[in-house]
C-alpha cells in the first residue's frame, strides 16, 4: 500500500489519538475534568473520525466483496466499540472511558491501514449469513465496551479505596451507577450473543445440516455466554456486584475474544488460509 493511500487511515488515528492524548493531558494538569467546551470538542473530533473510519471500513470491506480479515474485523469491532461509547457518552457522560476506547481505537486504524491481506467470506448472498455477522460484531462490540467499562470501574475503585493505580481519572460516576450501567449492557450483550448463537446454528443447519459443530470458535462462544448468564443469575440470586462482576465480566469477555479473533488469527496469520 502507497504512502498517499495511508494518509486516510493516519487522518482517522490522528484524530483518535489526538483527542485520547489531549484528554490525558489536561486531567494531568489540573487533577479534575476538561472543561465542557475541551470535552464538546473532543465529541465533535470523535464524530468526525467514526465517519472517516466508517467509510474506510466500507471500502476495505465491501468494495470487491465481502473481505473479512482478521484486521477488518477488529477494526470494525472497535469503530462500533468507539461509537457505543460516543452515544453513550451523550446521555450518561461517561468521559473518563475515552481514556480506554480510544487508544485501541486507535491502533487498530493504523493496522487496518497497513494490512494487505484478503480473506474473502463465501455466503455473501445469504441473508441469513449476513445477519448472523451483523448481530456478532454488535454482540462483540458491546461485549467490548463493557469490558472497558469494567476495567474503568477497577480503576474508580482503587482510586477510591487511595490505593496505587498507574491510572488516575477525576471524573468517574458514581460506582453505584456504573455497576448498574455495566449489568444494564451485560444483559443488552447477552441477549445479542444469543441470537448470534441461535442465528449460527440455522445457518450451519442450512449449509452443513448440522446445527453445532464442535471447532475452537463455538466451544469459546458457548462459554462466553455461560459466563456472562452465570454472572446475571448471580446479580439476581445472589446480589454480586463489585470485583465479583469485574472479574467474570473480564473472564466472559476473554473467552469471546478467544472464540472469534483468537480462530480468525490462527487461520489467517498462523496458518495462512
């Protein structure tokens, strides 16, 4: 890929990057908030390169057909990750989680930028197919976004209890309110990943007449969504809450890492198929 073909891609990283480095910049300098004005501006910033990434990600993906590479798929996942966070961020003002979405943001663009590989997906035509990828990469973007969440409501916690954290953010929401934010989207994403599940096995019954097949990536699905509704029943059953929800929302997570990048990396860059 030409230099002059980059220059899109370092745009949108720029852009990313920029707003996450100015945001730690000024939290840094006065211990507290940005001011609303530096903080509509970054919104603004944001917006701008969800659009340059989003029609990057068209043309990547769509131009010559369906060409779902392990790097057009994280980076997909991650621009609706960006996005989850800009519309959220419109009505709960969750701020401090730019610090966490942006800088994986961010290099994602870059690698996307960079990658020359092709990985051409059969059943483009399928509309059941089609389905099936749009509700995983919501699925997994949510799943994203709560895991970031997460790992924001670790960081608020030490910082409240004056334990030594590398991270230190001012403007954290109340943990009572995050908790019950991160249950909120832990429930939205487990309902999401069971149609993803339900839809999967329609289509493999449709195309392998066999509705389940036991490879890397459906064991690692299944587990994930044991996980997640092990750790609904056990906000509802038991009241969990706290490090207890961290940790099996991080655990769950992984899995579902694990279940569609971990078998797309194998195969694509291990392996070379």
């Amino acid at each position: 890929m030409h230099t002059r073909l980059l220059l899109p891609y370092l745009i949108v990283a720029l852009l990313f990057g920029g707003v996450a480095i100015d945001y730690w910049l000024a939290i840094n300098r006065t211990n507290q908030s940005p001011t609303s004005t530096r903080l509509n501006i970054h919104s603004g910033l944001v917006a701008l390169a969800l659009i340059g990434q989003g029609l990057l990600l068209w043309q990547d993906i769509f131009a010559w057909g369906l060409n779902l590479t392990v790097a057009n798929a994280s980076a997909t996942i991650l621009w609706l990750t960006v996005l989850i966070y800009w519309l959220f961020n419109l009505r709960h003002h969750v701020h401090s989680l730019q610090a966490f979405v942006l800088p994986p943001a961010t290099l994602m663009v870059l690698i996307q930028g960079w990658s020359l590989q092709t990985h051409w997906l059969q059943y483009e035509q399928q509309a059941l197919f089609i389905t099936h990828i749009c509700i995983a990469f919501l699925a997994y973007s949510l799943f994203t976004f709560t895991a970031l969440h997460a790992l924001l409501m670790a960081t608020a916690e030490r910082n409240l209890h004056l334990r030594q954290s590398i991270i230190k953010l001012p403007d954290f929401p109340p943990l009572m309110v995050m908790e019950s934010m991160l249950f909120k989207m832990v429930a939205a994403g487990f309902v999401l990943l069971s149609v993803t599940l339900i839809t999967g096995m329609l289509f493999s019954e449709q195309i392998f007449h066999q509705p389940l097949r036991f490879n890397h990536k459906n064991v690692f699905t299944i587990l994930s969504w044991l996980i997640y509704g092990a750790l609904l029943i056990g906000r509802v059953r038991y009241g969990w809450r706290g490090r207890t929800a961290i940790r099996w929302t991080l655990w769950g997570f992984l899995s579902l890492l694990l279940a569609y990048l971990g078998s797309k990396f194998v195969l694509e860059i291990l392996l070379n198929r």
